[in-house]
C-alpha cells in the first residue's frame, strides 16, 4: 500500500459506560485509521458499536481508554469546548434526519457552522451559494427546510457539511430515510465528492451502501471484526446493480 | 462584532416567531408589569408633590393655633341659643405666644361669615380680620393696589383687600380699586387692593384665601364684637370667639421643633380641658406625609417586584419549555462546533428580547396610563425619567436573570442525547 496521510486513527479505544452494576463494554480495543481520501463505512449488526464509534469520531463523547487523534492531534483528552472547536473546523456532520435546523432558511444553515468560528460574512455567503449549487440547489437559498423534499434537504445538509472544509465527512446513516431513487442520488452525490477528494466516513446497515465504499469495517461486539477491501471496480459494478442505471 | 450581535438578535426573534402566541403572551406579563410599574410610581409622585404643596402652602416654618367649636358644646348650643358659647384662642394668649416666641412674628385672625354685595353682584363669604403681617406669613402677594397696613389698624380704617376669586365675582365688570362693598346690613368697605391669584387650599377653615374678604383686626372686632351669631337653614347659634387663628412664623425651620413646643404648652395650660384650640405644625405634617410616602413606596416596590417577578416566571417557564422542544436543535447546533457558551447566549439573547419587547411596550404604556389616570380620576401624576428606566431596566434584567437558568440546562445537555432527542 502506497502511503498515505492519516487524518484520523484510533489506537485501542475502549468505551465503557456504567448502567446500574453492571458495566457495558460499547467499544473494546478498536484500532483503525482514516486517510486522506478513504471512502470508509462502518457496519455491524445492533449492539455492535457502531454508534459508540460514530459519537467517537465526531468528538461527541471521549474514549474511557485508548487514543483518538484527529490531523495529528489526539482529541481523546480534550475539554469540551476544545472538542466543539474541533467538531467545528474539522468535520462535517451529515445525520440520517436531515438535522437541518426548521426556522432558519437553507443559507442561514449553510452559515451556522461558520458562524459559532465567527467566520459570517460575505465570505461565507459566497461559499454557501458556491456549496448550494455544487448539490443543485442554488435556487433555493430563501427557503426553509420544511418547503423542501428528503433528498433536497440531505443535499443542503451535505453542503452545510462543507462548509468549514472539514478534515472528513462524518454520515450517520445519510441515506436511512429516503426512498431507492432519492438514495441513489445522494449516494452519486458522494461518489462525485470522493472522486474530487473528499473523505467520507459512513455508518450504515444497507450492505448496498457499503459497496460503494473503498472499504468496510465490520464491527461485532465492540470489536473489530474484519476490515474488507472493496476494489472500485466490484463497488461501481455493485452500486449499478443498486441504482439499476449504471453500465 | 456588531453585525454579529445584530445577526444574534435577528435569530433570536426568528426562533420567537414560531411560537407568535407564546410569545405575545409571555411578553405580556412583562409588558403589565413595567406598565404598572411606571404607572404607580407616576401616581405615587405626583401624590407626593400635591401633599407637599399643600404643607408648604400652610409654611414649613410656620406654626398654627387655629380655635374650634368643642364637640360637647354642639348640643349645649340647641337647648339655650341665646347663651352664646365661648371658646378658642384669645387676644391676651396671643399676646403671650408673641411674648413667648421673641424671634417669631404672630399674626392674630378673626374669621366671619358674612353677605358681601357690589351693586347687583352678591356673594357670602368670609371677612378675615387681620394684621399688616399676614401676607408675609401667609406667603401671598398682592397684584394690585397696597395690603393692609398697622395704620388702618390703629385707626380701624373700613378698608378691605380681596381675595382673587371674591374680587372676579364681586366685580365682573369693573376695576375694584377704590370701589366700596356692602358687608352685611350696613358697613362700607373700600377696596385698597386685590392678592394674586393663590390656587391653594388652604385658607379659612375651609374657605380659600382666593374668596376671601381681607380687613384690618382692629376693625373687625370693633365692627362686628366678640360674640357671633349664625343663622343657618333655620338654626340659630350664638358663639363668644376672639380669634379663629393665630399663625406664628418661626424664623426657619431647624427653630419649628423648639417653637411647636412653646406653643403647644401654652395652649394646653389654658384648653387642655376645653379641648377647643388645635396646634397644627405643617413642617410635622410634611414629615409624617413623608414618612407614610416612604412606607407607600416600600409597598409599591413590593408589588412591582411581584409583578416583574410573576412576568420573570413566566418568562423562565416559556423558557424551559423552548429549551425542551429545540433539544436536537441543540444538539446539532453542538454537533456544528457551539460551545456550551454559544447555546446559553443563544437562549439569554431570546429570553432577553422577550422581556425587552415587553419592556419597551410596557415603557409607551405605562407613559399613557397617568395620562388617563388624570383625565379619569383627577389624581395628579408625575412621571419621573428615572423611575421610566429603572422600569425598563429591571424588565430587561428579569429576561437575562430568568433566562439563566434554561439557558444554563441547554448548555450542560449532553450532545449525544441532545441528537438522538425526538
């Protein structure tokens, strides 16, 4: 393997909460790595850890033992204001129900990562506009989120994701409530991204959707289970069969 | 920065529009509180100053021994009318006081009802015997012609002075100057001069120094005696009183205490019993206003802290449950890089421009309300710049102090449950 920039590595992460007596081991000594690049999923059946893990990667909770570092600084230490800051500058949250925030419009949105980095402005006003025609909605800037369909209002959170040119995209199940044609599009959404150089790390259940990644990484009771290789070749081939319009 | 706080403002409104009735109803406890608020201290004041007119229009410096019909004797009066009844304040006590309070000027008064008639103009009102001294005690002017002076005293000169009002109704037409009025059956009075308008209150007994007729003391005993006789709607009284009143000017008010005393031991020696002298100390009066003011604000303060703190609970309940229903909002807000200090400014900013709407409302119409409040109930109102802030202030402080603490409970949730929130 050719190398490659790691932008972000666990190194035996443990993750235990306490319920009553009794402790729960969610994550038991992972160790994986995301490099530049990489379209990873992540799967494993209910219980597996794939949420644990997921929360883990988008600095929403802390390890209980092990090392997360993200760029090249480990975050498994950090203060909580820290980890806002790097939630803010260094991934872009794309959430299975949309998460887009029902008041504000599609730009004001697009602005609130930028914002709480006090970086609104014209600036990002540009930016939004760029990002909202990059997924097709350039049109639809003044409109609220609930005026638009499911794949539009992913696309706007996939843009709203960009925003702060995050290290890595972080999708929890990006595709979970849409239906099989919407779901190809936001899946042809993200191969275009990737194909331009965006990371992307998925968790999902949908093995169709795993296909199109590079790579798949199996979780089975808070371990890692097995690290699969897709070549791009069996991915396109697989996701044509999915969206049933590919050669 | 301020296109920032501006944009947070904007937001916050924003996030206040989604909840139109909420919202109004939340900003209107507000709006009543600071309202009343205002409202009250405006009525408060304005009662204060009228109170304090009325004292100073007394004199703060002055002391006065004013003689009154005994209660017992009211019913003395109906079995034997033709005994006249003797009471009050007399020439040698007022020579006593004069005597007792060497740095004071005394002014003696005689108050008797009579008819006054100027050609077809007629008018009953009360003749004031008094001295040259009255009008400096008394703090009046005279607008036109002269006051009386010790030489119609001496020479118990038919000379009168008129009181504002009693001049306008005796003399519609003419000037009254040099002009003679009949007072009762058969004494001519010539007009030597006219007082300036008073406004006041305070006068004889309940008679306003503006109607009042003026004429030398001397010449009052002399015209009309010591012994009184009213006939009124039917009933016949005769009374035996030398002076209505003697007013005392103390030289300023730090020697009022000292002279109230001198005073009202003299008067007690001689009517303790009689009970029919009455020592009235308007710098006292003022004090005890003063004080009853205090404890009146005190208690206004109270029920506008309730009512600021009733609106502030409402404002903290809303609060809560905004904080409840926008918990994902939170939480991606979180997700998105807030920190825990972005979500309280967040939720103070919206709880402040809820109270601070209210604020701004309440402020216009607690300006309207003393308005009306005069209109309506003849009550005078003053409505003071700093009691308009101080409203406004603590209206806006309730919002940020109420807010705290939801805003507080939006920042310390977790981000993860925040997210998975439904």
């Amino acid at each position: 393997m050719t190398e490659r920039e790691i932008i972000a590595e666990f190194v035996d992460v443990h993750r235990h909460y306490t319920m009553g007596d009794n402790i729960v081991r969610a994550l038991n000594g992972v160790s994986m790595q995301v490099a530049r690049g990489d379209y990873l999923t992540i799967m494993g059946r209910s219980g597996s850890g794939k949420s644990t893990m997921l929360n883990l990667l988008g600095c929403l909770d802390r390890p209980t033992s092990g090392e997360y570092r993200v760029g090249n600084r480990d975050v498994s230490r950090l203060s909580d204001d820290a980890l806002s800051d790097v939630r803010g500058r260094e991934i872009g949250f794309i959430f299975q129900s949309f998460n887009l925030i029902p008041q504000l419009t599609v730009l004001e949105n697009l602005e609130v990562p930028l914002f709480y980095q006090n970086r609104v402005g014209a600036e990002s006003r540009k930016k939004a506009e760029y990002l909202a025609d990059r997924v097709g909605l350039g049109q639809r800037l003044e409109h609220k989120p609930l005026e638009l369909s499911g794949g539009q209002q992913q696309r706007v959170a996939i843009a709203r994701a960009l925003m702060n040119d995050p290290l890595f995209l972080l999708a929890d199940e990006a595709t979970g409530n849409l239906d099989s044609n919407t779901e190809a599009e936001i899946l042809d959404l993200f191969d275009d991204l990737r194909s331009d150089g965006v990371t992307i790390v998925m968790v999902t259940h949908n093995p169709a959707v795993a296909e199109r990644a590079d790579r798949t990484l199996w979780l089975k009771d808070g371990e890692v289970e097995k690290l699969i290789e897709n070549t791009r070749q069996t991915a396109t081939v697989a996701a044509g069969d999915a969206a049933g319009e590919q050669a | 920065m301020i296109q920032g706080s501006w944009r947070i403002v904007r937001l916050g409104l924003k996030s206040l529009m989604l909840h139109k009735l909420r919202s109004s109803l939340t900003t209107a406890g507000i709006l009543f509180g600071v309202a009343s608020v205002i409202a009250m201290l405006a009525v408060g004041e304005g009662a204060k100053i009228e109170a304090l007119e009325r004292f100073r229009d007394m004199g703060v410096t002055n002391l006065i021994a004013r003689s009154k019909k005994p209660a017992e004797s009211l019913s003395n009066s109906q079995q034997s009318a033709w005994m006249p009844i003797g009471y009050g304040l007399q020439f040698e006590e007022a020579d006593l006081i004069a005597a007792s309070l060497p740095d004071a000027t005394v002014i003696r008064i005689r108050e008797i009802k009579k008819n006054m008639q100027r050609g077809e103009n007629f008018r009953s009102s009360i003749v004031v015997g008094t001295e040259a001294d009255f009008l400096e005690v008394a703090n009046m002017r005279v607008r036109e012609g002269r006051w009386l002076s010790n030489v119609d005293n001496e020479r118990l000169a038919n000379v009168c002075v008129l009181g504002a009002t009693l001049s306008r109704l005796l003399f519609p037409l003419e000037n009254p100057m040099g002009q003679t009025i009949l007072v009762g059956d058969d004494d001519r009075y010539r007009v030597v001069g006219v007082l300036a308008e008073q406004g006041r209150t305070a006068g004889a007994g309940s008679t306003p120094y503006d109607e009042c007729m003026f004429i030398p003391i001397n010449t009052s005993n002399r015209r009309f005696g010591v012994i009184l006789t009213n006939r009124s709607g039917g009933s016949f009284s005769r009374e035996r009183v030398e002076l209505h009143e003697v007013k005392v000017k103390m030289p300023d008010s730090t020697t009022v205490p000292a002279g109230a005393k001198i005073l009202r031991d003299l008067v007690e020696r001689q009517h303790k019993d009689k009970n029919d002298v009455l020592v009235t100390v308007p710098l006292e009066l003022l004090k005890q206003e003063e004080e009853s003011k205090r404890m009146f604000n005190i208690v206004l303060a109270v029920i506008a802290s309730i009512s600021l703190l009733v609106g502030g609970i409402g404002i903290m309940n809303v609060m809560l449950a905004t904080v409840t229903e926008r918990t994902r909002e939170i939480g991606i807000r979180r997700a998105l890089g807030a920190k825990r200090k972005h979500i309280i400014q967040q939720f103070l900013v919206e709880s402040g421009v809820l109270s601070a709407l209210g604020g701004v409302v309440g402020v216009a119409l607690g300006i309207v309300l003393p308005f009306l409040i005069t209109i309506w109930f003849d009550q005078k109102t003053i409505i003071l710049p700093h009691h308009v802030g101080l409203a406004f202030g603590i209206s806006a402080a309730v919002g940020v102090v109420f807010g705290i603490y939801p805003a507080w409970r939006a920042a310390n949730m977790d981000p993860v449950d925040a997210l998975r929130h439904e």
